[in-house]
C-alpha cells in the first residue's frame, strides 16, 4: 500500500487518539489493511475521512448516520469534493437548525444574565407548576417541538 500511515501517525496527524480510531475502524468508519506482521496500514485517505468524522460529531450528527454517509463515498478513489458536497446537502437543514437553536439559546442566555437578578418574571424558561409538562419532555420553551 502506498502512503501508509501506523496507527500513531494516523492519530497524530488527526488528533484522534489510537483507541477512537480502532473504534472508528470497527464500526466501519475508516479502513485499514493490514501487514504480514498483523498491523494496521491506513492510506492517506483515511485522514479526510477522520476529519469528516469528527466535524459531523461536533455538529450533532450520530455515527451511525457518519457510517451512512461514508458508505455513500466511492471506495475504489479518494473522494472529490463534489462526493463530500454532496454529503452536505444532506444535512444542510439540520445544521440551519441547530444555527437558529443556538442563536436563540445565546441571545436568550445574554437577556437573562443581562438582568442581573434572574428574575423569573422576565425568565424565558420559567415553567410554574410543570405546566408545560404535558407537551413533553425536556426545555419546551427552548426546543422545537
């Protein structure tokens, strides 16, 4: 294989510990080959994919949904950057969502500790007597429904 990279070099030019790309590896994420000794090889590639990987996870997405993802990539080439355009289209309207979500959240949090006193009269949160319990769980006044 050409290019390869040990495991540490994987991780430490992903900076991902050995242990999360072995896991990474397992669930079918990345791809590695292996020696004649048993030990694992990674092509360059595999550092996009990392990358990948850990960008979706920042934003929210599950690795399961990354695996369904990454399945969708040509195996026999490098991705281009249409194949990676692509994956993003798909989770453009979730991402727009978590956006708005925490810009709410920010200019939310800045009126309440603006106040100074937290009042709950003025608190976007205050939910007296659980009323809100009924519409389910979690901070209803805060989380789309």
């Amino acid at each position: 294989m050409q290019e390869a990279l040990t495991i540490g070099q994987l991780s430490a030019r992903s900076g991902v510990a050995q242990s999360a790309l072995r896991y990474y590896e397992r669930l079918g994420l990345i791809r590695a080959e292996r020696t004649s000794g048993n030990q694992r090889r990674y092509h360059r590639s595999e550092l996009r994919r990392v990358a990948f990987i850990r960008i979706a996870q920042q934003v929210g997405i599950s690795l399961e949904e990354i695996r369904a993802a990454l399945d969708s990539l040509p195996a026999a080439r490098t991705p281009t950057a249409e194949d990676w355009a692509k994956l993003s289209t798909t989770w453009r309207a979730r991402l727009d969502e978590k956006i708005r979500l925490m810009s709410r959240l920010r200019d939310d949090l800045d009126a309440c500790i603006g106040c100074g006193c937290l009042s709950l009269r003025r608190c976007t949160l205050y939910n007296p007597e659980d009323n809100l319990a009924g519409e389910g769980p979690g901070a209803r006044l805060v989380l789309p429904g």
